[in-house]
C-alpha cells in the first residue's frame, strides 16, 4: 500500500462529510476496534472525525474508550437531546456518538424511526469530513439500511471461514440491495501480508464469480498482541502503542482514504436520500 511516511503533512482536503459504514457480517473480527483507531488516524491526517456507534442495541465503542457519556442515542431517539448534544470529544481528538448497550427501544427500532436518525445523522455529517459508522454484526434491516445510506462500506473479514462467509452475505446484500456507494474488503488479524493478500484473494474471487464485481482491497492489518493490551486498558491503540504493526497498517488505510477523498472532485449525494426502502 501506499502509506504516507509518518511525518508527512496530511493532504489539504475540502470538507463534504463522506459516510463510511464498517461491517463485518460475524462479531468477534474487530471490527468496532478498527472503527475507532481508524478515526483516530483520520484525526492525526487532519480530519474531523465523528464516529457513531451503530450497533443499535449492543454498543461498546464507549466501553473500548472508557467512557461515561451523559447523553446518548438512546436519549435522542427518547427526545430527552438532539443528536448534536449527544457528541463528546474523546481526549484523542474523536467526536464520539455513543449507542446504549441493551436498549430494547434501539434494538427493536422502528422503520420510520430509523428514517428520522438517518435523516438526523445526515444534517450532523455536514460539519465532519469523515463520520463512521460501526454497524452492528449480522443482517439485519437496520444494519443493510445503515450500509446501504453510506458513501461507502468496509467489510471486515479474517481468513477464518466463518468470517468469509459472513463477510461474502454483506458484500451480496449490500449489491442486491442497489446501493450507490462502493465496497471495499479490510482483512484483519492476518498472520502476514501475504496470508492476507490469499484472504482478501479468496473473498474477492468469490466476489466476482457469483456477484459480477470484485470490491477493492482497502487495507491489510496485521495480528498484534499490542490490540488486545489497547482494548483491555480501554486506551486507543494510537495512543498506546503508536509504534506497533498494527498501528501502522491502520495508520496506511487512514492514508489511502485521505487521498480517495481529496482525489474527488464530487460531493457525497445526501446521506438521507440514498436509504433504500424496506424489502
């Protein structure tokens, strides 16, 4: 990949509030681990980052992050807050957009109320250049209708073969489901590069041959010891071991979105017009 060397300037990019979703079809695969190092590298590169918890009902990005959010997702969608109140800065530069792990009202929330969070999340995007959005595992509505509404998906996948299959599920339902924006494959946990050049190889193929389009490669991350040390002091791995591999493979991913998004000569679409309707 082509890494910006460590001390590079970050490339000077206009603001337009691109929406990322980051899926991994299975629990387990870190995926909401990346979703906050790679808003913290975005942040490092330059750029406001807010990112929003949205597993609806089974939160934790506040857990890793160890903190105590007065307000909520749950107490926007209960009318106690607007969702703008609800936004805390973490000391390592992040807007974070807690959920509220057990809320039956998030879990079980309605189509028209999703519609009205979309819409909500959408006005709030403009003041980002970057929101991420951590979806839940699985397969549900909320989860499809959340990545459909993206400018674009991640899908997070391991070599193991439950994770490839979970991780295929998403990239076919998120084409049949006709979204706008594209898909791109992370591979994480890989023992080397190469392993996980063969993971996102296998995936990709499988892509092509039953699906008709192969999403890109967005990044590799290699296994380090140094994520688990991070999550368990509930530390951002940047801050913690900002010299380990895994740092710096995130660190490459962050880069190579920076310059997609300064090579874009367009602004995303709005975040609400692009929900697709229940099927």
């Amino acid at each position: 990949m082509n890494a910006l060397p460590p001390n590079a300037p970050p490339p000077h990019t206009p603001r337009t509030g691109r929406i990322i979703a980051i899926a991994s079809g299975k629990g387990g695969v870190g995926k909401t681990w990346f979703a906050i190092t790679l808003a913290q590298a975005l942040v490092a590169y330059g750029s406001r980052v807010l990112l929003f918890d949205a597993d609806l009902g089974l939160a934790n990005v506040d857990i890793q992050l160890g903190l105590m959010p007065r307000h909520d997702l749950a107490s926007v969608m209960e009318g106690a807050c607007a969702l703008e109140d609800a936004v805390l800065r973490h000391a390592c530069g992040i807007d974070v957009l807690a959920g509220r792990s057990g809320s039956e009202a998030l879990a079980q929330l309605s189509p028209e109320g999703l519609a009205v969070l979309l819409a909500a999340l959408g006005r709030l995007a403009g003041g980002y250049d970057v929101v991420l959005l951590d979806l839940g595992a699985g397969l549900g509505t909320a989860v499809r209708r959340l990545a459909a509404a993206a400018d674009e998906l991640l899908v997070l996948a391991t070599d193991e073969p439950t994770s490839l299959t979970d991780a295929y599920a998403v990239l076919k339902l998120h084409a049949a489901d006709g979204a706008p924006g594209p898909a791109a494959i992370l591979v994480n946990q890989a023992s080397s590069p190469a392993n996980g050049a063969r993971t996102y190889g296998a995936l990709a193929r499988a892509c092509r041959h039953f699906l008709g389009r192969e999403p890109k490669l967005a990044g590799i991350i290699r296994r380090d010891e140094k994520v688990r040390d991070a999550i368990r002091h509930q530390t951002p791995l940047l801050t913690r071991h900002p010299s380990s591999a895994a740092a710096e493979d995130v660190r490459a991913v962050a880069a190579n979105l920076q310059r997609s998004r300064a090579s874009s000569a367009t602004v995303a679409p709005a975040f609400a017009q692009s929900v697709p309707k229940d099927r």
